[in-house]
C-alpha cells in the first residue's frame, strides 16, 4: 500500500476499508509513515468526516498499537466511566466508592491533569501516601477484593493514539468528531473493562461548547464502544460553570467525601448519582436506573459508601483518617475574598477561566513537568443565578502566594450579572444510548 494513495481517496470523500486504515495504524506507530502524511490524512479526515465502520476499525486499531489489560481475572460486569473533561468535576472518586458500595466491581485507569482540568489521580494524591503505581496484579487482586482500584495510565496504552493526538494537537485537526471519539475510545477499549459510562460535557469550560456537537461527539463514542462490543452509553451534561464549589485538589476531595456524606452541593449529588446509576444497571446490579438510584441513596445514608471510601484510600496506601476528619488534608495560607464588582444576577461563567484562575494559584499544570500544590484553589460562593450586591464575596482563592491581586482580577472577569434573573439551566441535557 501507499500512503499517498490512502490521502488521496479519503480527500475525494471516499471510506478507507479495515485494511487500509490497520497499515496505516501500524506503519505509522512503527515510524514508517512520515508526520507530513499523517497529517495530510488527518486533514482529510477532519473535512471528510469517517464511517461509523471506519471509526470502529481506527478505534481497534489503536486499541491495539499497545497493550491492552486483560481484566477476565476480574468477577462481575467490569464498568468504567469516562469524562471528557470539566473544571471541578471530582465525580470519578465519588462514583467509584458508590458504585463498589453496591458490588459491581469498578477497575479504573486514570490519568494526570494537564491546562485548566485537574486529573482524578492528581486530586486523590491529596490523601498522603495513595499510591496508583501499581502492578496488574494487584490492580486485579484489589478489586476483587474491594470491587475498587484505579491505577496510573501504563506508558504504553495506546501508543498510535497517542502519537495521533500529538500531531492533531499542532495541525489543527483535534476538533473532528471522528478522531476524538475513536482517540478516547481506544483507550477505554484498551483498559478493558465489559461496560463503558461517558459523562460528554457540554458548555464554557468544556471541549465541546456547543450542545450539538457534545451530542453528535456523544452518539460517535456510544455507536463506537457498542460496535466493538462494549456496553456504552453517555450522559450529556453542562458545563456551562464549574461543577459544585471546589476547585483544586484537596478542595475537591474534601467536596467528594461530603458528597459521599451526602451533605455535598446539589449539582454534585445529582449528576454523580445520575452516572453511578447507570453503571449499576451496567454491571447488572440494578434491573433500572430508578432501582440503582434507590440502592445509591441507601448506601449513602446507611454509610456504605463512605466506608468504600475508606477502604480503597486505605488499600492504596492512602491514610483514610482524613475522610472522617477532611481539615487534615493540606490547607492553604491564606484564603483571600474575591468581591463581587457589581450588583445583580449571575448570568453567565466562564468556567475555562476559573479553571486557569486555579491553575496559575498552583492547583493545575501548564506543563506536564510542573509540580501541582494540593492545598490550593478557588471556592464559590456565587454560581449561576445568585444575586449578589457589589462588594459581596463571589469566591474564595485557597493561596499560598503573596500576590493574588490578577488572579483575583481574573475570577471576577469570569462572571457575568445582570439585573435580569436567568433561567434555570438543565444539568443534564440528554441521554444517549
Ligand atoms: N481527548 C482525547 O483523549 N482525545 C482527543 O482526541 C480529544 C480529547
């Protein structure tokens, strides 16, 4: 095969075939296919869109490029859940605990936060010693026994996708529906588990800012994961602010565990017990997502869920004493009042912005080799459809720096008032299945 011929029929709107697309993949993680022609082809793809059978085989085939966990040691319906990416969204430890309250097992690979979202690995290292370097084995053994491990994503998970995205990244090409969805199914294909969660965000501080295209982005990955055997379905939710109040390591922590508690904020609470539910149906733990709803409710008041908590912390290497006693993960200097710089109704966030905000107080990564500061970040006072009068506190910046005053400068600029009430906003825009 030639590659030049391969550009050239999918320039023309023509679908590659299964072979075509697996020389591709192959020769082009083997290095044999110079970056100008994939990026040609990615071009290509990006203008010319791709069949759902050609999504499949380029999902497979990354899937494939590297290695792929076996989890058939693993008892029950193996489910996992996926975000595409939010500022304050903690839900992954939330449901974890949750969803291991009621025994459907959950074997989770996460990875590290990079830009204005933190990574759930990132944020559970607020509790001092957890640890998520570790064997297959143990990350077998583990949720077998406590039906809840996560472990760091292997460097070689993927390797195809990853040289693809890389490249997409500096080709303007990341935005095409297709290649995002096969990019982020490969991996869940890859970390195998049986059944598959997405959580596809929608909004300003998400990936994808128009409802639509979350939609259509959403439909890709669920036909994606079904055709290739993996039981999938997605949740559309909003992003239009950030989840819950938290945002930043230990603060978020702090919020899952009182979620788990159920003393956490509504938003938080009902889009982790909205995801959890659907996994539970997933894994064959509940026959309907009211009946699993029911299940999660009552682990959450008789304390089961909490308690799952603490058991993987602690499995983990993670001291659990700060789930009982949250002021003992690691607390900012100072916390410095951000007021509000007029009067009237939160309209609008920019959710992105408060993500940055917290990211320059130390909480986030600009880039891979930066150190993250647990104790930092930014707690809302005002979200979306609160009134507040000029001079009132909208946020709280968690610092450990002396100059806050452009952060600050910054939070404020992220909110919109008016003297018009807003309307309530859905958090959960659809279902797809
Ligand atoms: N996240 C991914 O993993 N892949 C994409 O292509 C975009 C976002």
């Amino acid at each position: 095969m030639r590659m030049v011929d391969i550009i050239e029929k999918k320039r023309d709107g023509h679908p590659l075939t299964e072979e075509e697309i697996r020389w591709f993949t192959t020769e082009y993680s083997a290095g044999n296919i110079p970056d100008y022609q994939a990026s040609a082809l990615a071009m290509a793809i990006y203008f010319q869109g791709m069949t759902d059978e050609e999504a499949g085989a380029l999902t497979l085939e990354m899937a494939k490029s590297g290695d792929q966990l076996d989890l058939s040691a693993i008892t029950g319906t193996k489910v996992d859940k996926h975000s595409t990416g939010g500022v304050g969204d903690k839900t992954t430890f939330i449901l974890g605990p949750l969803v291991a309250a009621l025994d459907v097992p959950v074997a989770k690979m996460s990875g590290r936060g990079l830009g204005h979202t933190g990574g759930t690995i990132d944020k559970l290292e607020a509790f001092t010693g957890f640890e998520t370097e570790i064997s297959q084995e143990q990350f077998i053994e583990l949720v077998n026994k406590n039906k809840l491990a996560l472990a760091g994503q292997s460097g070689n998970l993927t390797p195809a996708d990853k040289k693809l995205y890389a490249l997409r990244d500096v080709t303007a090409t990341v935005d095409s529906i297709p290649l995002i969805a096969s990019s982020v199914m490969s991996k869940k294909i890859a970390a195998g588990s049986d059944a598959i969660v997405l959580d596809v965000k929608t909004g300003s501080g998400a990936f994808m800012t128009d409802e639509d295209d979350a939609r259509a982005l959403a439909k890709a990955m669920v036909d994606i994961g079904n055709s290739i055997g993996r039981d999938t379905m997605a949740v559309i939710s909003d992003m239009n602010q950030p989840l819950g109040r938290m945002i930043g390591n230990a603060l978020e922590v702090k919020e899952a565990v009182e979620t788990l508690k159920g003393e956490g904020p509504a938003d938080v609470h009902e889009l982790s017990l909205t995801l959890a539910a659907h996994m539970v149906v997933l894994g064959g733990g509940a026959a309907s997502a009211e009946e699993a709803r029911d299940l999660l409710e009552k682990a959450i008041q008789d304390g089961s869920a909490i308690e799952a908590m603490k058991t993987f912390i602690a499995a983990q290497g993670g001291d659990p004493s700060a789930v009982d006693d949250p002021e003992l993960l690691a607390t900012a200097k100072d916390r410095v009042a951000v007021p509000a710089p007029s009067s009237g109704y939160v309209t609008e966030m920019h959710a992105a912005q408060i993500g940055q905000a917290a990211m320059l107080l130390g909480a986030g990564r600009a880039t891979l080799d930066d150190e993250i500061d647990h104790a930092v970040g930014i707690e809302l006072e005002a979200k979306i459809g609160h009134y507040v009068h000029e001079g009132d506190t909208i946020a709280w910046l968690h610092a450990n720096k002396d100059d806050t005053t452009a952060i600050r400068t910054m939070v404020q600029e992220a909110y919109t008032f008016s003297d018009q009430q807003p309307d309530a906003r859905p958090l959960i825009f659809d279902t797809i299945h």
